[in-house]
C-alpha cells in the first residue's frame, strides 16, 4: 500500500509562559480531528512536546495536500481559540497567518511529509523538538547514516553498505529554496562541511541507495516567513528504520551526546539537546532544548504505537549528564559562546543598545 505519514505541529498557547498547553487546548485539538479527519484520514495520533502541540496523520493523499494540511490548520485554530478563551501565553503565537491557502508551509507551523509504498514490516519513528531550531537533527543524522563508529549496519548490512543521499537546504535564504544533494560516503566531507554550521543548512531529506525515503525533517525557518524573528522552530522529524534504513537503535544513540544546539531562554542561547519523555514540559531556563521519540509500526495505513523510546531507565543517565552540560553552559551567562550569534538572537534589544554606544565612540 502506498501511505503518506503527514506531521504538522505548531505552538497555539500554553500554561506559566513557554512550558506546556492545557488539557483543554489538546483536547479541542484531538476532537476536531476526530470530528473532521475521517473525510480525509487513515489514522492519527495528537501528541505535545513542551509547549507545541503536534498532529500525525496517516492517509493516501500524497504530501502537501490540500485537504490534509486544511484539517490540520483548522484543528490547531480551533486550539488556539480555546487558548485565548483561558488567556494562555502566545496563544497562536506559531500561526503567523490566519487564511488558509492550499497548505500550511509558509504559514508558520512545522511540517514534515514522507509518502513510499508500505513494507510487510513498517517501523518509523517521529520526533518532535521543542526549544530550538531544524538544525538540531544534523548531527544525530550525520552520526546515523554516515558513521560506522554510530552504525555498524554501515559495515556489517550489505543493503546499508551502499549509503545515502543527504537533501541539505540552506535555511538562510528568503526568497526560495536552495537544496544541494550529496552523496555519503563519497562526499562525505562535502556533508560535515556544511552540517557543522546549524543555523543555516540543514538536513531536509535522506535517501537509500534504492531510492526509498529514510528521512523528512520540518526545515521551515519562522523568520524567514513573518520577516522577523518571532521564536524557535521547534522542528519535527520522520525516520523510517530497519532493513535497508538503519536501525532504530542506531538512530537513536547519537542522542546520548546531548549536544549543543540553539535554543532555550528567549531562544538565544547555545544549550543541550535533552532526549525526553512523550508529552514532557518546559522548565530550566525555558528549556533546556527538548527532543521526543515516538516509535510506530504502520500497516495498511493503520498506526501500532506510540512506544516512548526515550522513556528507559538508560535515558536517565544521559538526562543527568545534560542538566549538568546545561548548569555549565549558564554559568557563563550572556559571554562568549553561551549566547548565539547577533544574526541569530530572538530578541534585537541588544543590538539597538550596540548602535547607540556606537554613535558614542570617539577616535583618539
């Protein structure tokens, strides 16, 4: 069977700031799919990660389809509405335009699609990251698909011997996409070169030797769209694994890391990614950066799961080790690498503070 799995997911306002949506909100969200998606929908689940409410859905319609992206918008104005009525924080803060017009990229909320012709065994993983941006992902792909140290499938699996396709989209570009395609491993070092720089090309797509999708990541950039800067990305992520895929525990392991990546307070800051729990809040220093793992096996379209990968006393370790790495990092306050680069700052308060002490330098 042919089956496209559909994410969307965006912020449409939360409780005590940045931390998490009501019960009322998710609940408002979930019933309208349940109301509204059996026009269009195989199967779905609702899910939040920190303060963004994230919809996956199953369904034969293709990626950016109309009616698919319409029901997903609808649901999350509909959560929006209910979280203005409680008087959340940035209720529809990520819903940057309130027309519909044929399908939600552009309109602020994370998007990632991926359609291929069902396996007899279809496992995939989605992950959904909170407090940071798209380029999060690059280093645990880097290390999946291209490592043997990571993935000894690499070496050990014939099918995987043959490598992958990277889709690496520079983020930084306003006016239209600019994808590049490169091969691992022959151009493996083409690959690290612009994956070393996060804040502005990011994996967007992978593919096996066959041609089969592996990997769809959201690398929608929301000041690219509103023109300003209006919050981190929050991106989501599909990986189908096993078979000529790596393996679901290949996938995952480079997330013991923790590794810095751009996010938490006032999404100007360099902090660790924290692997958690499903439905997991915000808390220290509106973060630290949050990233989930929810497994599934589809079939016929139908969705067996969610398993809460991250949620094994193993994680627990790699936890502590990250709110130690976070402590670290915030002991070095607004200085040096703590911060991100001006270019990339959430707030532009200290740059019209610069431009006015700069009027007041004075050659000697």
């Amino acid at each position: 069977m042919r089956v496209t799995l559909s994410v969307i997911k965006a912020d449409v306002g939360s409780i005590g700031g940045h931390l998490t949506p009501s019960t009322e909100v998710l609940e408002t969200v979930a019933e309208h799919i349940h109301e509204n998606g059996h026009k269009y929908l195989i199967d779905h689940r609702v899910h939040f990660t920190g303060d963004d409410v994230a919809i996956l859905m199953t369904h034969e319609r293709g990626a950016d389809d109309a009616g698919i992206h319409g029901l997903a918008f609808e649901a999350l104005m509909a959560g929006a509405k209910t979280a203005k009525a409680q008087g959340l924080y940035g209720a529809g803060q990520d819903l940057l335009k309130d027309a519909f017009s044929g399908n939600v990229r552009g309109m602020g909320p994370a998007v990632a699609e991926m359609t291929f012709d069902e396996r007899p065994n279809e496992p995939f993983l989605f992950f959904a990251a909170d407090k940071t941006d798209p380029g999060a992902f690059n280093l645990p792909l880097y290390l999946a698909f291209t490592d043997p140290m990571n993935t000894p499938g690499l070496i050990l699996s014939p099918e995987l011997g043959n490598g992958f396709e990277f889709v690496i989209m520079d983020v930084n570009n306003t006016e239209r996409d600019r994808v590049i395609r490169l091969k691992a491993p022959a151009e493996l070092y083409d690959i690290a070169a612009l994956l070393r720089n996060p804040e502005r090309y990011v994996v967007e797509a992978i593919y096996a030797a066959d041609g089969s999708q592996a990997v769809a990541v959201a690398t929608s950039r929301l000041h690219n769209i509103a023109g300003k800067y209006t919050g981190k990305d929050d991106p989501v992520m599909l990986v189908r694994v096993q078979k000529q895929f790596p393996a679901t525990g290949e996938v995952v392991a480079p997330y013991h890391l923790a590794p810095y990546v751009a996010g938490a307070m006032r999404g100007s800051h360099n902090m660790p990614l924290m692997p958690v729990q499903l439905n997991s809040t915000i808390s220290y220093f509106d973060g630290p950066p949050i990233v989930t793992c929810a497994a599934f096996c589809v079939h016929q379209g139908r969705l067996v799961g969610p398993t809460d990968v991250f949620d094994h006393p193993f994680w627990d370790t790699v936890r502590a080790n990250c709110a130690a790495k976070a402590i670290d990092m915030r002991r070095q306050g607004f200085f040096g690498p703590a911060m991100l680069p001006m270019d990339e700052l959430e707030y532009t308060g200290i740059v019209e503070r610069l431009t006015a002490l700069d009027k007041r330098f004075k050659l000697r």
